[in-house]
C-alpha cells in the first residue's frame, strides 16, 4: 500500500517536471494579440493633459502627434477641428475631453480608437553653463467599441543643447548666453515634441503596430499569425512531450 503510494507520487512528480520544463521552452506572451484583434483603421487624437510648468504644451504636443500616427497608417481626425469642436460643445479643457464618454466619442467623430497622452515633463531647463529640452509623457490607445486599453507608450525624450566643443569657461558662458537668447526667439521644444512623437509612435520595438493604410499592413498581420500558430504547435508539443515521458516513467517503473 505505502510503496504502491510512493510510486504513484513520483510518477506525478515526474510529470509535473516535465510539463515544466516544456512551459518554460514556450515563447513569451505577444503584447500586441489585443492590439490585433482591435485593430483600429482611424485614430482620435485628444490634446494632452499637462501636467509640465509649460502653458503651451498640450497644443504644441499635439500638432506634431498627426503626422508619424498617419504614416504608421492609420486615419487621424484634424486635432485643429476636433479641439475647436470639443470647446464648442462645453468640454474647454483637456482634462474634460478625457472624461468625455467612449460612446459620444464614437457617436460623433466615427473613431475606431482614441488616443489619450499625459505630458509629464515638457520644455527647456536653462542651467548656468547649458540647457536641455525635454519631452516625458505616458499614452493609451483606446478601443471605443469595448473601452480596452490596446496599446500603451511611454516617452522619456531629452535634448542637451550644450556644445562638445567648448573649451574654454568663457566660451562655455557664452554659448550658453547665445543659447538662452535664441531659444527665445525660436523655442527648441517644438522641435523636440516631433523627435519625441516620432520615437514614441514609429519605433519598431514597442510604438504602433501597422495600420491599414500601411502598404505594410497585410505583411505584417499574416507573420503574426505565423508566429502564433507556431506557438501554439510548441505548447501541443511540449504537452505532448511532457504526457509521454509520465507515460515511459509508468512503464518503467518496478512492480511489487
């Protein structure tokens, strides 16, 4: 009785080990399966909540979000008139435009998705001897149909704009003064916000996936359904590994 136990319990100890160790031979989860299936063809791009010491940024954000959104390929709604439209109607703020209802939204703009950025950091840090510009913010794509978070992004973006080149503490000073007066008259944040959004969208690692208005879209769709079905065939296989080795345990295992 006591042996016919033991031999019961280490035959389930070797199966256990083995469907272990053919879990930990599968390929990690894919971040994208919800993305895909929600697979938005046009985009709602919402003006930032601020939450940088720059009055300006949501609207400077904004302007520059349009453009790498469109060339990963997807349809964005003008953010001119989807701002005038949102104050018109009694939301005057960006923090109001983000409580608005998924279903209005959809209801009114026709959106497949809504795109919520806070800008946590935005603007120029002017330091005795250099400045830096920088652009930090957080973003969430929306599906309006369910309210499922598909994608999220995050953007830690800075530009020092001291020079390599100085040196000497009065050329450094300055350059430092030129600097200062020319960010001025032409603000370099602008121009970071469009690096920034280009980072942020269109990297290959973790940005937006191709839309369908990419000429790369169908491309792009069918390897990731390669690569599942692969995934799913490892997993059949190493369950399928794992029963037969408790199996040949069961076999090989001596009588009393």
């Amino acid at each position: 009785m006591k042996s016919g136990f033991m031999r019961t319990s280490a035959i389930l100890t070797i199966a256990a080990s083995a469907l272990l160790g053919a879990c930990t031979t599968l390929p990690t989860e894919d971040p994208y399966v919800l993305y895909r299936e929600h697979m938005p063809a046009s985009i709602l791009v919402l003006p930032p909540v601020n939450e940088s010491l720059d009055v300006n940024a949501p609207y400077s954000w904004v302007t520059t979000a349009s453009m790498p959104i469109a060339e990963k390929g997807y349809y964005v709604f003008p953010v001119a008139i989807v701002d005038a439209f949102m104050k018109e109607n009694g939301l005057p703020n960006p923090e109001d435009m983000h409580s608005a209802p998924l279903d209005k939204l959809g209801e009114v703009f026709g959106a497949d998705a809504v795109l919520y950025v806070t800008l946590t950091e935005f603007g120029q840090k002017f330091e005795l001897l250099s400045s830096t510009t920088r652009v930090n913010a957080v973003a969430e794509l929306v599906d309006i149909r369910t309210g499922q978070t598909i994608w999220t992004g995050a953007l830690n973006y800075a530009d020092d704009n001291n020079s390599s080149a100085q040196n000497s503490l009065l050329g450094s000073l300055i350059n430092a003064a030129i600097n200062q007066v020319g960010s001025t008259l032409t603000d370099r944040t602008h121009d970071a916000a469009a690096i920034a959004n280009n980072m942020l969208f269109t990297n290959a690692r973790n940005g937006l996936l191709k839309g369908p208005l990419h000429p790369g879209f169908e491309e792009q769709m069918a390897a990731a359904a390669e690569a599942a079905e692969a995934a799913g065939a490892a997993e059949a296989a190493g369950a399928a590994g794992a029963a037969e080795a408790a199996a040949e345990s069961i076999a090989n295992e001596p009588t009393q």
